[in-house]
C-alpha cells in the first residue's frame, strides 16, 4: 500500500465574480443538504470537502476594512 504524498502548504485567496461566488455556494449548499462530498478547483488545485467537515464563519475588523470567511475544516486522514 502506497503512503499518501504531503501536499505542500498552501495559503491563498481567490477572488471571483458575483455570479461564480454564487453558483459555487449554490453547489455547496446542495452537498451539504444531501450530506455529499464538495468538490472545488481553486487555482488549479481539486480539493475534496468530506461531508463531516467543520463549518464556521468568521468576522474581522481592521481599521475601515471589514472580512467575513465561510470555513470549512477538515483533517485528511492517512492512508
């Protein structure tokens, strides 16, 4: 049996347009209902959300700017 290889670590933001942000929350909101899987591309990358993973959201303050993050988090068991 084949070990699983370490992806590097990675920490990046990508920014999309209104109408890709939607369809892409759209098709989150569908996996969750249906207690599936979320599959993404993001630059370049196919990630895998398992349907057990950590949601959360998040709110930060700087100065005049203002964030909120929708996570979901999740440990990639060992194979």
């Amino acid at each position: 049996m084949t070990k699983r290889k370490i992806k590097p670590e990675r920490d990046l933001e990508k920014t999309y347009s209104t109408k890709h942000f939607v369809t892409k929350l759209r098709r989150l909101a569908d996996s969750l209902e249906q207690n599936k899987r979320f599959r993404i591309q993001i630059a370049g990358e196919r990630i895998s959300v398992p349907p057990n993973a950590i949601f959360n959201i998040e709110h930060e303050r700087e100065g005049n700017n203002e964030e909120v993050e929708f996570q979901m988090k999740w440990v990639v068991p060992e194979k």
